[in-house]
C-alpha cells in the first residue's frame, strides 16, 4: 500500500500523518508513507485543501484531518 500525505506541513497535516501511522501500527500493516509539500504536485491530484490523503493514486480524504478509526476502515479495504 502507498499512502501520501499532500500539505505544508502545517499543524493538521502533522496531526493527519501521526493520525497516519498510529492507525498502520494498531492494524499491524506495513505502508509506504510519503509526505507530499510541493504545492503543483497536490495540485496535480485535485485537491484544493489541505491536508489531504491518497492511497494508492486516489484521493480518499481532502481538506480535513481524518481520525485513526476512519483511517482504520480505509486501510482495511
């Protein structure tokens, strides 16, 4: 699985990445996690706000910091 975490690093991406990984370390899954800054690539997926989250090439979540138990359901399917 890939997973992208499109944002400037601001607090809610921080908090979407730990978000991130604490809902892979419960779930016992491996991931490639990247981080994604340049503004012309997140826009090369669409998103207009940040943070957003993309799992392999699809955008799933955009413009908020989704929770570990939402990030749970989209990892398991």
């Amino acid at each position: 699985m890939n997973i992208k975490i499109l944002g400037t690093g601001c607090p809610n991406c921080l908090k979407l990445e730990a978000n991130v990984k604490k809902a892979l370390e419960e779930l016992k899954l491996k991931a490639n996690v990247e981080k994604i800054t340049d503004i012309m690539e997140i826009m090369s997926y669409g998103v207009m706000g940040t943070p957003a989250l993309v799992i392999n090439e699809k955008v799933e979540v955009a413009g908020r910091v989704a929770d570990v138990s939402e990030l749970k359901k989209l990892f398991a399917k």
